[in-house]
C-alpha cells in the first residue's frame, strides 16, 4: 500500500498501490453521514486538529469538527509521511509532516 484516503461524509477508506490503483475499499459502520460544510474554515480546523493530535478529542469528534469546517477527508502518502487534507472540491488544503521515530 502506498496511501490511503479517508472521507469524512460517510468514513470510507480507499486504499492504493505504488501505481495509484485502488486495492481495497473499507466502509464506514455505524457512523452517521455527515454532511460537509460549504464554507472552508482552515482556522478554526487547524485549531481543532491541534487538540486532537494532542488527545483533546475522539475520533469521532474530530471527524465531526472536520465537516463542520469543510474537510471532506484526507489522504495519507506513506511513502511522504505527508497527511493532506482537502476540501469538497478536492482541494488541498492543509499538508502536514507525519511525525516518525
């Protein structure tokens, strides 16, 4: 696996090969579809990812927080180590280092 993306609306994860070909497919359970928010509101987003990444929040939460901010989902470059995180459209919108050890 190369990368994987996640998309909030209804928590299906695509998973890709080296050569960008879809591989598997997870399908979100249990969890309510959420609508994303028209409007992009990457500060307030990028406040909100702060206190998740430092255990303020659940997932469940922070996907929450991510469509009432206009995050459609994000993809994660293993081979990077980058998290991008895009909009409706598709956009990125954010790019973040992965931290490794």
């Amino acid at each position: 696996m190369s990368h994987y993306t996640s998309y909030i609306s209804d928590n299906n994860i695509d998973y890709f090969d080296s050569e960008n070909q879809l591989t598997a497919t997870t399908r979100g359970k249990d969890n309510p579809v959420r609508s994303i928010s028209e409007l992009l509101n990457l500060e307030q987003f990028k406040s909100r990812l702060k206190l998740h990444q430092q255990g303020g929040t659940d997932y469940a939460t922070f996907c929450t927080d991510c469509a009432e901010n206009g995050i459609e989902g994000w993809k994660m470059d293993l081979n990077k180590m980058t998290c991008s995180y895009f909009d409706k459209t598709g956009k990125e919108v954010l790019v973040e280092q992965v931290p490794t050890l």
